[in-house]
C-alpha cells in the first residue's frame, strides 16, 4: 500500500507540473478512467450558470501574451517558472495565525514572492492549510476542482478524510441517490465527492431535460483540528489556476472547541418572540444548515454537523449569507402568537416551556383519500373537517395540527399521522386525520421524537386543506411544521447514535432559514444606516446575469435602500419601498466589469478571461442607456493584466461632517444575478405564505433561486463618538477592494468583455492561431443554441403539487391504519 500511495504522489506532482498554468493556462484533464471525474476537472468559473447563460465547460487552451504589446503576439514560455514548483518552495508559516477579521485577502500569484506581497495580505491555499499534519478531516464545496491537484499541491496524507462537494450536471439532478457521492481514488480512501441535489421546482421542461439552469456554486473549506476549526471562505474553485493565476478574495477564522458539544447552537436562537438581533451568533446554524443541505442524501458524511456543534461561533467576525435553490417562502422573523404547538400526548398547550428552535415547510399527503373513500360515505368527517375550517378562518387563526407516531403500520415504522382539532377548544377525541407526514420526512421525524430529543407540531393553511379534501385540485396542502427541544435535548451527545445523527443532520438541512436576498435583508436590516448620507453602492463580479431594473431593485431594497425622497403617501402600504420605478428613475447600483479593450490588453490574452468571464449581449443591450457600468481595473497594481475572479460587493455612506464612514462589504461566491441572489416570484393566487391571508404584499412572493453559494458580509455601522469601545474597531475604509475604486465609468464606445465580444476578438486571431484554438470556438457557438432564462424562468406563479408516488404511499399507510384519532 505504501508503494501504490507513493506512486500516486508521484504520478500527481508529474501531471501538476505538466500542466503548468503559467506555461499554458490550460484545462486540467483528470487521468482517471471515471467519466465522471472529467467534470470535475475543468478550470475558471465562467460556468456560473446565470439568468441567461447556460454554459458547457470547453477544453480551453491559452497562450501566454507579451504585456505591453498586443495580447495575440504569443511569445515563448520556456522559461517560466512552474507553478507547482512554486507552490512546492512557499513558506507555508507567514500568514499562518495572522487571520483576516473583518477583512479578506487574496490569492497569492504566481509571479509574486514573500517581498513582493510584502505591502498587501496575500495566501496560498498550502498556507491555508498548514500545517496539514494537525488537520483531522476537511469538507470543501466547489463548482469546479482539479482534485489530484490538490492533493499534491496541499500534500494531503492519503488517509485524511477528504469531503468534496462539486458540481456535476447529471449527478446532481438525478433522482437516485447512489449518484449522490464517488470514491474516485483507492489510493485515497477516505475521500468522497458529493453532488448536491437540485430540487425539481426549479427545472424547466417537465421532463427535466432542460434543468441546466441550477449550479452548485460555493467556494468553501472547513479544516477540523482538536483544538479549533478553521472556516475559509473564497471566491476561488478548486484547481491551479484559481489560485495561482487569477486573482481572488479569501476570507477564514478559527473557532475554539467548546468544552461540550452545544446542539442548540445548531438552530438559529430564538429569545422570546424577537429574533436574536446579532445574526453573527448565528454563524454556526446556518453554517450547519447550508452543510447539511448539501450532504443531506449522503449518511456516511452527516457526522459533519454533529462536528461543529463541538465549536463555538460566537466570535465569528461577519454574517454568513447563503443560497439554496428552490422556491422559498417569505420567512417571518417572529413567532407568531397564534402558533400552537400540539403532540399527540400533549394538548395545544401540552408543549409548555419547550423551547422552540425552528420551522420546516413539509406537507400533507393523502389528504383526499378518506373523503372519496366508503368509510365517511356520509360525508361525516368532511362537515366535521369544514366546522373546524370556518372556526379557524372566523378566528383568523391557523388550522393546528395534532402528531401522531404510527408504530404499528407495516407499510413504514416511521409513519407519523396528521390530525386537526377544534381550533375553538381542545379535547380528547374532537378531531380529523387529515393525513400523513410525507415519507421523506418521517423517516428523520420519528427517530428524533421516539427518543425524546425533539418535539414537533404546527399548522396548516384551512383554506388549502379544504380545498385538497374536496377533491378540487392536486394541489400539496403546506404544513409548517414547528421544532422544538424535546425532554432528552440536553442528552443528545449520550443517546447519539448512527440513526440519529442522520436524522439530526436531515433536520438541519429542513429548518426553514432566510436564502439569498431575504438573507441579505435579514443581517442589514439589523442596523441602521443613515439612507439620507450619500452613498457609494458598488458590486463587481466575474459574471453579471440576465439583471434588469426588477432585480436591481430589489437587490437595493434588501440591502436597505429607501425611497422616502419620492412622493409617496405614507399610509401606502408599500411607501419606502425601493422598486423598479425608482431604480430606473435613479440608478443606485455600480456594476463593475471589464471592458473587451482590458481584456484583449491582458498578459495571457483573451483566453484565460474568457474561461472566468460572463456577461451576455442581451444584458449589455439593456444596460447599455442605463449610465451604471464601469471599468474593473485590478489592484493592487501589481495584479493589472491578470484575470479577476472576485465577487465583491460595497456600500459606504459618507458623513458630512468628517471623513469617517460607515457601511458594510460582502465577498464570496455570489455573482451579481438573479440566478444567485433570487428572484421574486407571486405566490399562486389565493395562498398567502404566512398562511393567515395577510394582505401585506410582501408576504405574497416567493424567491425562486437556481444556485448554492456562500459569502459573508462585513458590517461597519456608524460609530458613536462618545464611546472609546467603538474607536477599536476595523473601519470600512481599511478593507482594500480588488479593484479601483472610484472605478472609470465606461467612455462612449467601451463595450463589457461579453462573449460575443470576446468572440469576435478572438475572430483577429491568425489562421494559425485560430486553428489552434477550433475546438473551443465550436463548443462556443454551441452555446448559442440554449435559450436564455428569461424565456422560461419569468413565470409568475408557482404551485407545487403532490406527486403520484406520495399518493401511493399514503394510500397504502391508510389502507394498514386504524383511521382513529
């Protein structure tokens, strides 16, 4: 075994050297038989996959340019250095402890040594990692990785858990979980690739052939140690040239073991009615939760959230900020008072004192077969059913559910039944099954409240339930189905045991948490910035969406801003409210990207831009008249030429009185796009997602998102002269952006590098040169062919509707039932 893992380094540092990103900026090809393997060894990330740009890796070769002569004069490279002998010779220990705070750092190039870096926080990832040797298991989440790279490049020991999550089309939306994960390499037995599911919601086409739109987009690192835990976040994939050749933002800190295991820790914290109002002390839920959404169909990893209940996060320096696909309902950030939480041995008030930890948005299933079936031939349990709805709508209160555990059900040990009560007065007896709990969610429900470490109620929509009972539509009927801590909570770390922690990390993933823009919304919203300072809002990506004035709105208006300097009448429910009409009227967002003439002005030419870049001409078309786009010149300058692959985001007010600032900065994963951040979508006409027919019209969207990402914000709020305790903090204006700023508002006649335009540069190319480069071009003009998202994500309406494999379930559950309350 010791020669076989031997030969394997070998074999890796060879190909690593072969495929040298300086040398080349060449498409690292996995020398592994597996197929799938190919497609998850492909550089750059200008497969970000966008509103409207539906990309397919291309096997994208480059050729180094001469800066400071045209990027198409190709000069020799023999003589320069490799790169990972260069990674190879870095002193792994000077950045080592010197974390970033309220801060990030970028990438260390290849071309730049210890001196060089000297005036700016630059790290590798073998830097990240040191020493490796007192790493005890490691998750990463990417969209593309070049796994044998950093394998080698990071000397990874090949016993060392290794959990990587990455994108692959066909994994990740297939329906059979034996897709979900692979062990690519015997040499390294203990490491996994997961492929994150996308949910179907978010597919075009009913048969799922059009469902390219979703990517798993993330750039995350979690190093587990026994003393601490290290969270790094970047906008940096997986492979060589992310790292070594374009520029990105990386972020990390180091969380102390807790003496105990703290499981509360895992679930956003619930003081009273109000929400925690420092949404950094939730670092470690949605941290949790955004793991476990990815591994949720793979139980040998779920051990991962049992781990970080063992750290404490409460001294995380930003707020993470997370996108999960699907299409989410409004969260509101309180418990309702009407809420009841209601188990079978317990009445409505039988939960007393529990503390509660969270919601899960599940559903009901084989509501309608009891009432077309012979047993209330008389339609008793339907007039029953229909005096508790009219109660409960008369009362303005949600329907409550009472839980039931079905232990003696062949058809499943885990079948847990849903029953409604008197939404008037409670009492043995008084009640109607409507149904069951679907089986996907039973299965982590019913081990976790049999052992008493959980406890579960909730409520449904009365008008939704009616209407399932009456056989009109097939239509899911909503259940918001309410966690709590159970008896045994505090003994979760005795009673653990394989079954539980698969169930505990499928709870997780389910706890309703705020995605995308409604998670930006939640962190800002928690302070309060001075909207009539000026401000400098600006956000540069690699890869800008199919964006309109819809999107940029609403991406404004999460981030805080007001309208309160247009006429609007206060008693209008939607005054302040920053929309469409304003953003046109008053653009507030600057989008940073590059021009093509930047671009094809690069030291390796246009190629390497064109594998990180992405802008559509239709986009570019609509922005053009809008006065919001400006040039990306890299910084420091020593970066000028060189890619950028950061994703970056700003807004700083200005006092009036000094040259202090406030404001806040994100940097992540997030491209600047619909697909990333959300959009919002109606609710179906009649439904409201509080689920009490509140009127207030931002309860009625939903936000449909297509990728996972993850970033953190970094908030400065306006500091209080009269303290000394705020004069030690970090300033906003000590974070050094990766681009100038102000950043050259585009001149008349600059065009962004959009693909055609990169295109048509690459058309100057000489026959030779072009020849050289065919098969790339022919993959380009391939991509023509797919429709943009805007033709067929704009609906706006989403109804979710039961599926016929939950009918069957349910129908087989009561059949083997006593249908007894």
């Amino acid at each position: 075994m010791l020669c076989e893992t031997s030969q394997i380094c070998c074999n890796v540092k060879s190909k690593v050297q072969s495929t040298s990103v300086m040398q080349h900026c060449d498409r690292v090809v996995s020398s592994e038989s597996n197929s799938d393997l190919a497609a998850l060894c492909v550089q750059g990330d200008g497969l970000d996959l966008q509103d409207d740009e539906v990309q397919v890796p291309s096997d994208t070769r480059v050729a180094d340019g001469n800066f400071g002569t045209s990027s198409f004069n190709l000069r020799s490279t023999d003589n320069l250095p490799d790169v990972g002998d260069l990674v190879k010779d870095k002193t792994c220990s000077k950045n080592v402890g010197l974390q970033p705070g309220k801060n990030f750092y970028l990438n260390r190039l290849a071309f730049e040594d210890q001196s060089s870096s000297s005036r700016h926080s630059v790290i590798s990832l073998p830097e990240l990692l040191h020493p490796v040797q007192s790493v005890s298991q490691i998750f990463i989440a990417t969209f593309t990785s070049d796994i044998l790279w950093f394998l080698s490049a990071c000397e990874i020991p090949s016993h060392l858990p290794v959990t990587v999550a990455c994108h692959n089309t066909e994994r990740c939306w297939s329906s059979s979980t034996e897709n979900r994960t692979s062990a690519p390499y015997p040499e390294f037995p203990n490491l996994v690739v997961v492929y994150p599911p996308f949910p179907e919601a978010i597919a075009f086409g009913e048969d799922l052939k059009r469902h390219g739109i979703g990517c798993h987009h993330p750039k995350l690192f979690v190093l587990q140690r026994d003393d601490n835990i290290r969270v790094i976040i970047t906008s940096a994939n997986l492979v060589p040239t992310q790292w070594n050749a374009v520029t990105n933002t990386i972020w990390w800190q180091d969380f102390p073991r807790r003496s105990a295991p703290d499981y509360s820790s895992l679930f956003t914290q619930f003081p009273g009615r109000e929400v925690n109002q420092d949404s950094k002390s939730d670092f470690a839920s949605y941290l949790a939760g955004f793991i476990a959404t990815l591994l949720t169909d793979v139980p040998s990893q779920a051990q991962w959230i049992v781990e970080l209940a063992k750290y404490d996060f409460g001294g995380a320096m930003g707020h993470l900020v997370a996108s999960v696909p699907g299409i989410h309902s409004y969260k509101t950030p309180y418990i309702m008072e009407s809420r009841h939480y209601a188990c079978a041995e317990h009445g409505p008030s039988g939960s007393s004192g529990m503390k509660f930890l969270g919601s899960v948005e599940a559903s009901v299933v084989g509501l309608s077969y009891l009432f077309h079936n012979a047993t209330d031939a008389n339609g008793a349990k339907l007039k029953k059913l229909a005096s508790f709805l009219r109660k409960s709508c008369e009362n303005a209160k949600d329907l409550s559910i009472v839980l039931t555990r079905n232990t003696n059900i062949p058809a499943d040990a885990n079948a847990v039944s849903i029953h409604v009560s008197n939404p008037i007065e409670f009492y043995e007896g008084d009640c109607v099954q409507l149904g069951f709990l679907p089986r996907n969610i039973a299965k982590w429900v019913s081990p976790l409240w049999d052992i008493g470490m959980f406890r579960f109620s909730g409520y449904v929509c009365p008008k939704e339930a009616l209407g399932a009972a009456l056989g009109g539509n097939n239509k899911k009927v909503r259940l918001i189905l309410h966690v709590l801590q159970g008896p045994k909570f505090q003994d979760i770390s005795k009673m653990m045991r394989p079954q539980h922690v698969i169930a505990l990390c499928s709870l997780v993933a389910a706890i309703e948490r705020c995605t995308g823009l409604w998670r930006l919304q939640e962190v800002l919203g928690q302070y309060k910035w001075p909207e009539s300072l000026d401000s400098e809002f600006v956000y540069g990506a690699s890869s800008i969406g199919s964006i309109n004035a819809k999107f940029l709105a609403e991406f404004s208006a999460a981030a805080g801003k007001k309208s309160f300097q247009f006429d609007s009448e206060e008693s209008d429910p939607e005054w302040g409210c920053w929309n469409a009409r304003h953003e046109s009227k008053d653009p507030s967002i600057r989008i940073i990207f590059p021009t093509i003439e930047r671009v094809k002005n690069a030291r390796c030419g246009i190629f390497p831009s064109k594998c990180v870049l992405c802008f559509s001409e239709k986009t570019w078309q609509r922005l053009r008249t809008v006065d919001i786009l400006h040039d990306a010149i890299p910084h420091p300058c020593d970066r000028v030429g060189h890619p950028m692959h950061t994703k970056v985001a700003r807004r700083r007010f200005q006092s009036r009185t000094d040259a202090s600032s406030c404001g806040w900065v994100y940097c992540g994963s997030h491209n600047f796009s619909a697909a990333a951040w959300g959009r919002s979508i109606s609710t179906p006409s009649g439904l409201k997602t509080n689920g009490r027919g509140n009127d207030n019209s931002s309860l009625d969207q939903m936000l449909h998102i297509c990728n996972y990402e993850l970033g953190i914000i970094f908030t400065f709020p306006q500091t209080k002269t009269d303290s000394s305790a705020y004069q030690k903090s970090t300033n906003l204006d000590d974070i050094v952006l990766p681009f100038v700023v102000p950043a050259p508002k585009y001149k008349r006649g600059d065009r962004p590098a959009t693909r055609l335009a990169m295109w048509q540069a690459l058309s100057e190319l000489s026959e030779k040169e072009r020849e050289k480069h065919r098969q790339e071009e022919m993959e380009a003009e391939a991509m023509e062919e797919i429709l943009d998202e805007d033709e067929v994500v704009e609906a706006t309406d989403y109804v979710a509707e039961e599926k016929e494999d939950e009918k069957a379930y349910a129908e087989i559950l009561w059949s083997q039932s006593s249908q007894s309350c």
